[in-house]
C-alpha cells in the first residue's frame, strides 16, 4: 500500500503532474486490493459492501488499461471520491453519465472540474447559465465540491474512463455500485431530492421509490434547449427540500 492516501485531495489548482499511466496503474491495482474504508467514508463501506466484487473488478479494469498505456480518468485518487462524504448526511442526488473525457477535466464528481479549468466544459457552462437564471448564482469556478459538502451526491453512473473515449468502462462493473450506492440512499428513509438529466440518469428513477425527482433533458449542448432551459431545477429542489424540513442548498 502507498504511504500517502490513495483517495487524498488534490493540491493547489495547477500542480497536478501530467498523467503517469504506469504510477496510475500501479495506485488504482493497490486501490483495488484496499479495504474498502480505506478508500470511502466508512458509512459508504458498509452501505456498498454488498458490491464490493462488482467493485473491484472495475478498479481492476482500470488499472488494466492504465497498464497497457491508457491514460485512465479521473487520477486514482479522485475515482471513488462521491463516496467521500457520509451517506446519512445526503439531501440531494445529481446523476451522471461517465466521467469527462478530457485530462484535467474529470475530478470525480459528475458534471465538476477542477477550480482551474477553463473554459468550462459545455454542460458544466449550461448548468451554470441555468443557475444564474434560476436562482441567480454565479459560481467563481466550476468546482462543485461545496455542493458535495453541504450534501449534493454527485454520482456520476460510470465512475472512470479512457481519456478520449467516452463510455470507455461501461460494463465494467461501475453501474452495479452506482445502483448499489442510490439504494442505500433511498434506503435510509432521510429527506432527499433527486436530479436526472438525460436518459441515463432518468434509467436510475425505479430505484428511487417515492423520492421527490426532478427529471429533464441533459445539459449538454446538444439537448439543453430541449427542456433543461428554463427547468428551474435549484429552486425545486430547496422546495422540495423545505416540503422535507430540511434546510436548502447554497448553490453558489
């Protein structure tokens, strides 16, 4: 095992080395080996204890392709960190596709990128333009880990990829602990929101029971005008979050 953490935050925005695919292969093989509370927050461990075969296998897929030379997102120590925060401390539930494609962009939680990116990928740019007309929030980057922290579980359904070839690791055992991970949610009878934009996201809504979901097109650039736009989905959910007694998200 590594001496440093296998999941720690990232250092000031801009010091990140370049993708290593052999050092890459080498932390998500360890990663995969790992007992699971060393890789999550224990509420999670548990929660997905269940899944832990499915699990591994796609830690071990990842690892493979970084083996054969792949560059593999988000870097290991960002892969499982929607697991970061406890599970009994989620109100929202935002759901993913796979990760962004592009190094640098991915950060393992779905739809952010790291404080330095720019320009912003274009779901992540559309999301913003939607928040701004919402609610009137205008967010300084599109890091969303405040939102993560005031707990927004941002889960993306597959949670790596091969730098440029989205949907890479689909099938590779992601979709079962997502599933899991949205049943353990659900599960635990506490107030919760649920965002799905898009089809993949909207796949997830039989799991959901009677969770209050809001459901519309994707963000992306090639649907966003389709029913995303004007969705007004922030202040739903602080309403619904009200319905529930609980206290609304910041969205800034």
């Amino acid at each position: 095992m590594d001496a440093e953490p296998l999941f720690e935050l990232p250092g000031h925005p801009g010091t990140a080395a370049p993708p290593a695919p052999a050092e890459d292969a080498r932390r998500l093989a360890a990663m995969a080996r790992a007992p699971l509370d060393e890789l999550m927050h224990p509420e999670w461990a548990a929660a997905l204890s269940g899944v832990e075969p499915q699990l591994r296998h796609a830690l071990h897929t990842a690892a493979d392709d970084a083996t054969a030379g792949a560059v593999v997102l988000p870097p290991p120590r960002d892969v499982l960190r929607a697991f970061r925060e406890p599970l009994s401390a989620v109100r929202v539930l935002i759901v993913g596709q796979d990760p962004y494609p592009t190094p640098g962009h991915a950060m393992g939680l779905s739809f952010s990128v790291a404080a330095d990116v720019r320009p912003l990928p274009r779901s992540l740019a559309n999301i913003f333009r939607e928040l701004a007309d919402d609610v009137g929030a205008s967010p300084s980057t599109g890091d969303l880990a405040g939102w993560a922290e005031q707990g927004v579980l941002l889960l993306n359904r597959v949670l790596t990829v091969r730098a440029g070839e989205s949907g890479a690791h689909r099938r590779a055992g992601w979709e079962e602990v997502t599933e899991a991970a949205v049943r353990a949610v659900v599960g635990r009878g506490l107030p919760l929101v649920a965002i799905l934009w898009g089809k993949d996201a909207q796949a997830m809504r039989p799991l959901l029971g009677a969770t209050p979901v809001i459901a519309t097109a994707h963000p992306s650039p090639l649907s966003a005008s389709r029913g995303f736009f004007g969705s007004r989905p922030f202040s739903r959910v602080n309403e619904l979050l009200a319905e529930q007694d609980t206290e609304p998200i910041v969205w800034a």
